[in-house]
C-alpha cells in the first residue's frame, strides 16, 4: 500500500461514491419496478429479484505501515487499524459530504476503499414518493409486507451514536453514526414533521418555541431574495411549495399565505443558497422537550454543521430585564426526556466557538459592546423543565435552582443542547427574556405587543449573524470536544 493512496483494486473516493449512487439507483429501481408490477398485476418478486433491493455498502480497510499519520482534525480519521463499513442510502444527496470523509481517509491514511451489495435490504416504504401510482388506498399493507422488505423497527437504532454497540470477532467496526436503514426512516420522518422535502433543509439550523420568529425570518428571508446580487436563491415553504428569487411579488405573498404550516407539528422553512457554502432552515418545535428531541433525533443524519436555539425563557434573577438575553453556558437538566441514553452527570459543555460567535453577533446587531451589551446580554445556566407549570412545585425545586446558579429557565434548550452534544452536532443557546416568573413582572397585553414586535426581529437578527460568523469557522467548530476516543471515522 502507499503512503497517498490506494492499494491496487481499491477505489479513488470519487469512484467509490459514483458506485454507491449506481448500486443504490439500481437496488431502488428495481424495488420500485417491483412494487409497481406487484400492484398492476399481483405478480410478486422472487427470490433472486428481491436479492437486488440491497443497500449498497462502503468498506473502508486501513492497515498501516511504517509512521501512523497524525492529524488534529476531529473526524475523517481512525481510532485504530482495522476494516470499517456501513450502508449508504441517498448518495447523490450526500456525495459532498462522503467525499470530504473519503478523501482524507485515502489520501493520508491511504486506507483502501472498496463499494458492495450490502445483506441490508431496503424497506419498501423507503422508494417510494408522493404520487407514485402504486400509493394508494386498495393496497393491503399486510399483503405487502409479505412480499416486499418492510421497516424493521429492531433494526433501527442509535447504538453507535450512545456507544454501545459491540465489535464481533472479525466483524467490521462502524464507519459512520448512522447507517443507511436509520438515516432512511429519520429522512421520513421530517418530512412528516415538519413538511419540508428533506432534502431542502439546510445545515445551518435555529430551533424556535415561537410562531413570531418564524414570521420574522419569512420576512427576512424573502427580503434577502429580493436584494440584488443577494447569495440566497429559494424558499421552500411548509407543504412542498418554492419561491424563487424572481418570482412576482403577489405570487411570492399567495404562496406564502397558503402554505399549510398549521398542518405539521414542527413546521420548517428552509433558505437556499446559490453556493455551496450552505443555507438556513428554521424549525419551530413548539413548546417542550419531547419535540426538541423528536426533531434532532431525525435532523441529525443530514449532519448539519450547527443547530442553535433562539427562543423565550423566563429570567430567574431580579437584576434581569424583560427583553434581555441569556447567553447559555450551562444546563439544568430537568428535562428528563434523555436521562436513560445521557444520565444527567454527564457534563454538556458550551462551545467556545459557538459562544463566541453569539456573543459578537449580538454586539454586531445591539450596537452594543463592553459594560453596555453585560447589561443586556448575561451568561449562565439555564434550567429545562419537562413540566410547564413547575412553578407549583416552586418549594420543592427553589433549592436545586439555587444550587445549580441558573438565570433562566424554558422546556427546551437542555434538550437541544443534549441532543447536539449526543448526536455530535454543534449547538448553542441564546434566549431572550419574556417574563420573570419569581418577580410577579408579566407582560400586560399592550406591553406584549411591544415587546415582540422589538425583541424578536433583534433577536432572530442575531442568530442570523451567528451563523455568518459560524460559516468560515468549520474547521473549528467540527472539534475534537464533540467526540469520544472510540469515534467512527465519519463526522
């Protein structure tokens, strides 16, 4: 083998994805064929023919020689020598990402890569799409699941990502967090959830518990794909519907008014880019823990390079203000929602990076620096509550709040940014004050009004600025503090 390369027979990175998407268009196509024929004329696949509904599998071999290259970076590298694999799924979605894996991989480890037929057969449900003919109502869903590859539920699950699965004698240890089965049934899902086309959502991430900073990033955005010369190209809207930089003003308005957000649990709206420098979605998952971890259980196969939360919280402290922010450096986690996958004594860092860049964005957007934005802007722990109304238990819980110093206190941020660290995404918190639930100050309906018409176009502002700032800190922000010393290769 060679220090750059490849042993002979092993494929270049380009070649290995190419394959990948000829196997996968080829297993699904034949699926579909099948399931189309099954439907028309009752004729079911043979053996021989459902032995082609296989995921393709990527096997990645690494037996060094000589001096074991060393690198700083966080992912595209290996823990130890051995063969690594697992299936893909969508690999013309992904071919920028398995690249920017592979690369490194064969270029400076020069391990061998070689592309196969995996024994993972791909679940029916999984090639099919809005408006195939052979959706529809007649079918007989037990009928199919005799004759076709059906969802396994015992074979879809996070063991890698929680680190608990185990490395068989001779067996290949896991290539990446998710394999192709598990990304499948999460790329479904959201499209459930938040009605988005999975594939238009965008790997800068907000996370909202507010309709309001959606309503103010439509603006915001369509806004952005009418100024000149602007990096941003399409919207796609709740339901499937895109506007385009371009379209007619009332179109643009029509189609906007008659998206049917009210229809899905955790609505997304996603901004495309014309560069490869990636857009921004925004996802409004309403209020509690069981739907921020609903969401970032499925949002975490696309590997998004950073998801931030940007929402209301109550302030905990009387020097606070109603309008100011909360820099989150810490978590009360008293969520309960993941304390079997991540018991709550497990430390969930802030990120420097991340932090860094919400605290000069809202300098940027505030105007503001110094003892002015410290007056508006206080870092601290936040505690999450998985009951709305823990107020009533203000005796029982007045004790762990003070112990744990929080300022602030909401439903979802200790999820989110739980979940980030779980999943090894990149997360960050900062919210703004809506009330102050241990001082008797509530908004007033007229105060209200003026508080969000304010402090939610700022605030939203702010997030969007993060991410600018994020954008040209990748190399930093996928950091080795996100990854366990028994990490699979792939980010």
């Amino acid at each position: 083998m060679t220090a750059n390369g490849a042993e002979r027979g092993s494929l270049t990175p380009e070649q290995a994805v190419d394959r990948l998407e000829h196997l996968h268009s080829a297993a699904s196509n034949a699926l579909r064929e099948a399931l189309t024929r099954y439907t028309g004329s009752g004729i079911v696949p043979t053996a021989q023919e459902r032995s082609a509904f296989r995921y393709p599998e990527l096997c990645v071999d690494w037996q060094p020689s000589g001096a074991v290259h060393f690198t700083r970076r966080a992912w595209a590298k290996f823990q130890s020598p051995g063969l690594y694999s697992t299936t893909v799924t969508q690999p013309a979605f992904f071919r920028q990402y398995l690249l920017d894996q592979l690369r490194p991989l064969a270029g400076e480890f020069g391990a061998r890569i070689e592309v196969r037929a995996s024994a993972q057969e791909i679940p029916y449900p999984f090639v099919t799409e809005e408006g195939d003919e052979f959706v529809h109502g007649d079918l007989s869903v037990a009928d199919l699941a005799r004759h076709f590859p059906t969802p396994m539920l015992a074979h879809v699950g996070d063991e890698v990502v929680d680190g608990t699965w185990r490395h068989g004698d001779g067996g290949p240890r896991p290539l990446a967090l998710f394999d192709a089965v598990r990304i499948d049934f999460s790329l479904r899902r959201l499209v459930h959830y938040t009605g988005s086309d999975w594939r238009t959502i965008q790997p800068w991430i907000l996370f909202t518990n507010y309709q309001r900073y959606v309503d103010q990033f439509i603006v915001w955005a369509l806004a952005e794909l009418r100024r000149p010369g602007g990096a941003y190209s399409q919207l796609a809207l709740p339901g499937g519907t895109i506007v385009r930089r371009g379209d007619e003003p009332a179109a643009v308005d029509a189609a906007v008014a008659g998206a049917p957000w009210h229809r899905f649990q955790m609505p997304a709206y996603n901004l495309l880019r014309s560069d490869d420098r990636g857009g921004i979605t925004i996802v409004n998952i309403g209020v509690g823990p069981s739907n921020a971890k609903n969401a970032t259980d499925h949002l975490a196969v696309l590997r998004p390079h950073c998801w931030l939360t940007i929402g209301h919280c109550g302030g905990l402290r009387q020097s606070q203000t109603i309008g100011d922010y909360v820099l989150a450096h810490g978590y009360l986690r008293r969520d309960r929602i993941l304390d079997d996958l991540m018991p709550p004594e497990i430390p969930v860092p802030a990120l420097a990076e991340v932090q860094m860049a919400l605290q000069e964005a809202a300098a940027r957007v505030t105007g503001e620096r110094g003892d002015a934005l410290k007056r508006r802007l206080r870092t601290g722990t936040v505690v999450s509550y998985d009951d709305r109304n823990w107020e009533l238990r203000w005796s029982q819980e007045r004790h762990r709040i003070s112990l744990g110093r929080a300022i602030a206190v909401d439903m979802e941020s200790a999820t989110l940014a739980t979940q980030g660290y779980r999943m090894r995404v990149p997360y960050g918190t900062l919210l703004c004050i809506s009330d102050k639930p241990l001082h008797g100050e509530i908004k007033l309906p007229g105060a209200a009004t003026r508080f969000y018409q304010r402090a939610v176009s700022e605030h939203l502002q702010i997030g969007l600025e993060t991410v600018n700032l994020l954008r040209s800190e990748l190399a930093s922000l996928h950091s080795r503090k996100l990854r366990s010393f028994d990490e699979p290769p792939f980010r």
